[in-house]
C-alpha cells in the first residue's frame, strides 16, 4: 500500500496573514454626553456650566478614551469643549468629539498608521476578511501595504482574492 503525504497548500504557497484585529485598540471607550451639563439640556450658561462639569469625578475616566457627545441639537461654544478637557486631561488617554464607534474606529487607523510593516517586504500578504471590520480599515491597509509586499490579496490564506501582483 503507497502511503500518501499530505500537504498543506495553504501553508506552501508562502501567504502571510495580515489580520487587522491585531491592531484593534484594547482600551476602554466611553461616552460623556454634554447634554446633562446644559440648562434644560439646551444651552450653555457659562456658571451653571462650570458648575455642574466643577462637581464631576472625572477619575472615573481613567486610563479610558471618551468621546463627547451631544444628544440634543444644542449649540454648544467652543470654550465649553476646553473647560472639559482641561478637566479631562489627567485622566483619559485620548478624548474627541466623536461617538465610541467614530472614536474605535479613529485609534484603530492610527495604530495602523503606525504599525511596523517591515516583515511584510517582499511577502504574499493576505488581509483577513471579517464582515464586522469598517471597509475604511482595509482602505488603510491597502495604501499602507502596497509598497511594501510582492502580492496583496484579500480573504483567507485557501481562497484569496487577489488584489495585486508584482
């Protein structure tokens, strides 16, 4: 009887995995919503605004990305987003008026931007397909990649979709 050897296709062809989750940002994000600080959740009263944002605990934004928001259609000045960070500031690591998700996506592009890409030179790179991930991430990748790998396809190491060859 022959005896048969397998081979892994997938793990011959030289493809190398370029998974955008790695680089998804771990960190907390919150949302503060200005409106709880407004009169009548509307309009900015400049004492009544410094003294409602004066007994917040900002502790408890720690270590954490905020996002602020406004869930009215209030008209806020931009000296109250100042007085708020300068509240903010000891506290949180990254904070931007933005919702959590505008605020995910915007950190998980930055450290895209600045991810080492060396070991990818010369390499069949395949970004991993997840139906979850903002095509805007893989606009990113594309840009960031190409000048660096030999090939760059889309989908799975078995069954990539091929984007480029060099």
């Amino acid at each position: 009887m022959e005896q048969k050897t397998f081979i892994n296709k997938a793990e011959a062809s030289g493809i190398i995995a370029f998974d955008l989750l790695q680089y998804k940002p771990a960190i907390e994000i919150v949302e503060l919503d200005i409106k709880d600080h407004l009169f009548m959740g509307m309009i900015v009263k400049e004492k009544e605004f410094k003294e409602s944002i004066a007994a917040v605990d900002f502790s408890v934004y720690n270590e954490k990305a905020v996002g602020i928001i406004c869930s009215t259609d209030a008209i806020i000045p931009p000296w109250a987003f100042m007085i708020l960070m300068e509240k903010l500031f000891p506290y949180v690591v990254y904070a931007d008026l933005n919702n959590a998700e505008t605020i995910l996506l915007d950190l998980w592009k930055r450290r895209l931007m600045y991810a080492d890409l060396k070991s990818y030179k010369n390499q069949k790179v395949v970004v991993r397909a997840r139906a979850d991930h903002d095509p805007s991430l893989y606009l990113l990748a594309a840009g960031l990649l190409k000048p660096w790998v030999k090939s760059l396809m889309y989908g799975e190491i078995g069954m990539p979709k091929v984007i480029f060859k060099t």
